[in-house]
C-alpha cells in the first residue's frame, strides 16, 4: 500500500500510477485477501472499474478488472488529491509504528513534487530512464502565468516573404476589378436567333476551316505520342518539384493571371436567341437569374429552372462569384426549363425590356482586355511567344514553299 501511494505522491498526473489490475501477483498476494487493503483504497479515492468487451470480462473478471483514481480536472482539485493521497500515507506510518515495522525497511517516495510544481516545469528527459508512454514536454522560455493558470495568447508570427506577395498580388487584383458594390453598367443586349443563311453559312465556314487545319495537322499517331510524351513529362516535374505552401502555388497563380473589371456573360435560351449583360467578376452569378426575372413576362417560368455552362455540363452555384465559377473574362451559360415549365424564349422576354436592351447599345461582342497582375512575369511571357515565334518561321521552308504531302 505505501508503494502505491508513494508513487502517485512522487508523480500526481501519471495514469499507470493510478490504475491497479486485480490479476497482478502483489495485489492478489498482498493486497486483496488483507482485511480492510481494498476499503484502505476505497478511502483514497480509488473507485473499481471493469474494461474490456462484456465477453471478456465475463470469462476472465480479474484480468480486466482494475482500480482506479481518477484525475480530476480542475489543478486545485488535483492538488487537494494529492494532499489528501499525502495524508492517507502518514497514516500507513502510524501503522507502520504501531507494528514496529523500521523506518529504513518502509518504502520512500521519489522526490515528492506538487502538481502545478510538475506541470509548469517539467524536467527534462522525463526523470530517470526512457518511458515511451509519458509525454515530456520541454520548454525553452518560460511565460508568466494568468489569472487563469492559462499562458498568454501567443503573437502573430511576422509575415514571409511568400505572404507578403500574395498580399500585394491580392490587393492589386482588387483594384483593378474596383469596387463590387458599386457595380458595373450591365451594357444589356438581346441578340435574336441568327438566320438559316447565317447559320448555313456559319456551318460552311467551319467545315472549310476543319478541313484546312485537318491538311495541315499531323497524322492522329503523332498527336497522341506527343500528348503521351507531354503528360510523362509533366508527371515527372511534378514529382522531382520541391514542395509548395498554399501561398507559394497561388502566388504562382496570381503572376500568371490577368485581372479584369467585368465579365461579359451571353445567357442562350431555348430558341437560341440570347441575353448579353456585364457584371462585376465579385458579383454573385444569382444576379443573372434575377437580370432574367426583370426581363420575363412571367417571372415565376423560372422556378425550377437551373442554370449551366457545357460541355461538359456543369450547373453553376448562384451563391458563388463569377470568378469562383470560371465565368471571367467571357462565358456562355445555358438555362434548362423547370419542370413542366414552357421553354424560355425571345417570346418570352418583355416589350420593355426589348426597348431597354436596343436602347443600351449592346456590350462589345469580345471578351474584355485584362490587366496583367505582375508585369514583370507577363514581359517574360511575351518575349518567349515572341521567340517560339521567331524560331517557328526560321524552320518554315523559303519562299513559302509547301512541304511534299505524305
């Protein structure tokens, strides 16, 4: 009994101290047939426990069958523990002296310590000898402790260089796209479905130029090497690549990223007729759907109704910006009815809102020019283009003769 309480006196916090199996040879020799040992422990603080599956303890009680102290949460109550464990032990001595039992033959607790005393220093390499089961924590400046026991809130960290670019990458972007509560001019513009000429010509042209590029290309061999060769090569420079923060692959991302102060979104409805406004790229894409309501004659046809980008088919967050769906600097989005809603349309729009969208003008029909974030990274950039270029017309035959078909 004194070892025990010896070392939970010598260590208050560590729970091997704490927790005594019935199996162990000492306390089913020792301890447990003594008259009185187990209510001597009861009167400490040690409460019975069983751990383990209900089977387990079933087939064997003694084996998962322990006592335990518990630790109580609070330090000053952990400290009262302690002192009461204290007295429980001089009681042992009195025992012990009424038995004439020498006090050189007793046990001795190990350099006794209070429990705050332990917590806020301990020592280091956790005593004597190496326990893979006690945490040791070491600490090379000490704080001053609160009112609550608890240290100080530590101080934000100074920031890296990688942060402080971000920063500057992040605030320029900002001011080139300006202020999103102020707006942008939604330039509105409603562009009827084009003619079956237009469209048969429109169709023409594109098969022509299919058949250029297709006489120009190389063979679908080669093509599929190439895109074999350019993803092993790009698989092995991620790989062999350091390892990159957050910050340091936006900040890569930011320098190669041009900033914009509107996104010119085409709305296509059902009869291929569609709905051309501006919004600022912070704006949130439900602003499209209610630009789409203000234009309807009945409103309520858009229940239901999602909106989408393709290929591939993707619907889109309206509680996102436009730049968080991708929708910057241009994009065409699709609207799919509701459910048993008629199909929008021209037919569907409002005369008002005709009249609004020819008196506005129209937005430009190309995308809006962005401002390069990081100026430096965009030269660069121009000057490789511009070299590929140079080195691209070196290698083309003289005099524009024609490579020999295959």
């Amino acid at each position: 009994l004194m070892r025990y309480l010896n070392n939970i006196i010598s260590d208050p916090t560590e729970p091997k101290y704490r927790s005594i199996r019935f199996d162990i040879s000492a306390f089913r020799t020792h301890i447990a047939p003594r008259a009185g040992a187990l209510d001597f422990l009861a009167n400490v603080g040690f409460v019975r426990e069983e751990r383990g599956l209900s089977f387990e303890v079933a087939s064997n009680p003694e084996a998962h069958t322990f006592l335990v102290l518990p630790l109580p949460e609070a330090e000053q109550d952990v400290t009262a523990q302690w002192g009461h464990v204290k007295v429980c032990r001089r009681v042992l001595d009195e025992f012990a002296d009424r038995l004439d039992v020498p006090r050189d033959e007793r046990p001795k607790p190990r350099r006794p310590q209070q429990p705050q005393q332990q917590q806020q220093q301990p020592q280091p390499g956790g005593g004597g000898g190496f326990d893979p089961f006690r945490s040791n924590i070491s600490r090379l400046g000490g704080w001053p402790a609160g009112a609550d026991g608890e240290p100080p809130a530590a101080e934000a960290a100074p920031a890296s260089a990688t942060e402080r670019r971000l920063e500057a990458l992040r605030k320029r972007q900002e001011e080139i796209e300006g202020d999103a509560s102020a707006g942008v001019d939604r330039d509105l513009a409603v562009l009827p479905p084009a003619s079956d000429g237009a469209a048969v010509a429109s169709a023409a042209a594109a098969a022509a130029a299919a058949a250029e590029a297709e006489a120009k290309s190389t063979s679908d061999r080669r093509l599929a090497a190439q895109y074999v060769a350019g993803s092993l090569a790009k698989r092995r420079s991620e790989e062999n690549a350091p390892l990159k923060t957050a910050a340091m692959r936006e900040v890569e991302r930011l320098e190669k990223s041009r900033a914009y102060s509107r996104a010119v979104v085409r709305l296509q409805l059902a009869d291929r007729s569609s709905v051309r406004a501006s919004f600022h790229p912070r704006e949130r894409v439900g602003e499209l759907r209610a630009l789409l309501a203000s234009l309807l004659l009945e409103p309520a046809a858009l229940a239901g109704a999602k909106l989408y980008v393709a290929p591939p088919r993707r619907v889109l967050d309206e509680g996102r910006t436009f730049a968080e769906e991708g929708l910057v600097p241009a994009a065409v989005v699709y609207i799919s009815g509701g459910e048993g809603a008629p199909p929008l349309g021209m037919a569907s729009l409002s005369q008002a809102a005709l009249e609004a969208a020819a008196g506005g003008g129209g937005a430009a029909e190309g995308a809006p020019r962005g401002v390069a974030l990081d100026e430096e990274v965009e030269e660069q950039r121009r000057r490789k283009r511009e070299e590929e270029e140079k080195r691209a017309a070196e290698a083309a035959p003289p005099g524009g003769a024609k490579l020999p078909e295959a």
